[in-house]
C-alpha cells in the first residue's frame, strides 16, 4: 500500500534585504495553483495527494 503524497514548492518573491517586491499577486492571478502567503512575499504551488508517484511527478 503507497501512502498519498503531494508537493508543496514556496518560492521567495521579496529582496535579499527583505523588502516586498509585489508581484506575487499577479503571480496568483495568472497562474493556477499558486496561493499567496499571509506576507506576501512568498507563493506556493501545491499538488494534490496523489499515491501514483509517477503522476505526482507530473503534477509539477
């Protein structure tokens, strides 16, 4: 039996100082399966669960 599992990628969207550059937005707008954090300067793109692992590969 294979346990389900997905993905979850965050990607940085601020400056090297810390500083909100503000695309993530229009990163979340454009692009399905992405979700802004709370500080919005990191997104996420979220797989669902999947057990076929090959599919999960895929799914990125």
């Amino acid at each position: 039996m294979l346990l389900s599992k997905g993905f979850e990628v965050e990607m940085y969207t601020g400056t090297p100082k810390g500083d909100i550059v503000g695309f993530s937005d229009q990163i979340v707008a454009s692009l399905d399966g992405f979700v802004r954090e709370p500080d919005q300067r990191n997104v996420e793109y979220t797989t669902a669960p999947l057990c076929c692992y090959d599919r999960l590969l895929c799914a990125l």
